[in-house]
C-alpha cells in the first residue's frame, strides 16, 4: 500500500491507495496466453490436415476475432481506472482546502478525541418547548444526559458520562427528545460538527476526518471558518 501525504499547518491530505491492481493485467497475461496456445494448436491442425479435405478455417477465424475484442476489452478497462485514478488525485487536491474548516456533516455520530468535548447541531420543525440530548457510546449504553437549550442550534458535550468521568477516545451517537408545550413530539435533524484535519481517497471516494471520526464527502452539510 502507497500513502501520499499533504501536510498544512500539522494537518494533512492523504491519499491511500491499493496494490497495483492484478485483475486487468492478469487477465491480459492469461489471454495472451491462451492466444498464442490456440494460434499454435490451429497451425499444427493446419500442418497436419488432410489435403484432400481440408479443414474450414471460418471457425477459427472467428474465434481469434472472440479473442482481440475480449483483448481490447481488458485494455479499455484498465484505462478507465488510469483514469479515474487521475480524478480522484483531482478531487483530493480540491478537498484539501477544507482541512482546517469547521464542517457540519448528516450524522448523529461524531467522534470524541482525549482531550476537549465534541459538537452537534441541530434543526427542528418547529421550536420545541422542552429538548432533551442522550449520548451513547458505540455498544448503545447511555453515557450522559443533558438538557439543551432549544434556541441554541446546538449541543456541546464535554466528554463526561453522567458520573462526571471523562468518557474514553472513540464515537459517539447523539439522540434528540424534542417536544411541544402539549407534550407532542417534534422531528429533530441532527449533524455532527467538527474541524477538518485530513482529506483522503479510499476506493475513489473522498473522506473526510473530523474529530478522529471519518465521514463520506458526500455527508458534508456545512461548512465555515475555524473558531
């Protein structure tokens, strides 16, 4: 496996790639093979044939035909991967620019470094009367409770569980309870907030990492300068 490492300000843009795939180029190997095996094979026919009744050749001809366009098939294959290869260098260039922003991404899971706490945001239908946050670790046990201001369009956690320990390195999911002065509950989109410190490719797909939590680039849904 190759890395190519961007560094910015201590932050970096990387780009992990796979071993040189062997697919394409085996099967080109195996067929290249296979050619000169069957172009032997039908030269001794030819060479051995009966002159008296000699062998219709259409079949093989097509079949060589078979051969040169699963050939160029192969090539063709393996040149859309250079470029697509290329694109994804492309694309990472363009998303290095985000390292260092603060982005806001469709997930209610966010990630808790060792030390500092970690950010949601919010939106609600309506504003609600009474908003309620449940934090749960990664086996869905319940860490910490807290209730949120519903004007605020956020929620900070500190990183302490409910017995004021600081919770351990690792994600965490934020649940919402919202409701109306009737008691109604209210839908609740959340987003994990979080500074950008690394961009990669990984199977032609832009990923973006934020607070030791990575997410796909497609999921990004704010973005802003540094606090």
């Amino acid at each position: 496996m190759t890395t190519t490492t961007a560094a910015a300000s201590g932050l970096s843009a990387t780009t992990k790639t796979a071993a040189p795939p062997s697919a394409p180029s085996s099967a080109l190997t195996k067929l290249t093979n296979d050619s000169n095996t069957f172009l032997k094979l039908l030269t001794t026919q030819m060479q051995n044939q009966d002159p008296l009744k000699p062998m219709d050749t259409s079949e093989y001809t097509q079949q060589l035909v078979q051969f040169s366009q699963v050939e160029q098939s192969i090539q063709q294959n393996q040149s859309l991967k250079d470029i697509l290869a290329k694109l994804s260098s492309n694309d990472l260039s363009n998303a290095a620019a985000l390292i260092g922003h603060v982005a806001s991404f469709d997930s209610s899971i966010a990630g808790l470094a060792s030390t500092g706490g970690t950010t949601w945001r919010f939106t609600a239908d309506r504003m609600p009367q009474s908003l309620v946050a449940t934090i749960s670790d990664a086996d869905g046990n319940t860490i910490a409770t807290q209730p949120v201001d519903p004007a605020s369009g956020q929620v900070t956690w500190d990183g302490l569980d409910s017995h004021g320990t600081r919770a351990p390195s690792g994600t965490y999911t934020l649940a919402l309870s919202a409701s109306d002065a009737a008691g109604s509950n209210i839908p609740v989109t959340i987003a994990a907030e979080g500074v950008v410190s690394e961009v990669s490719v990984e199977k032609g797909q832009i990923t973006l990492l934020a607070n030791g939590q990575h997410y796909a680039a497609t999921s990004l849904a704010r973005l802003s300068a540094s606090h």
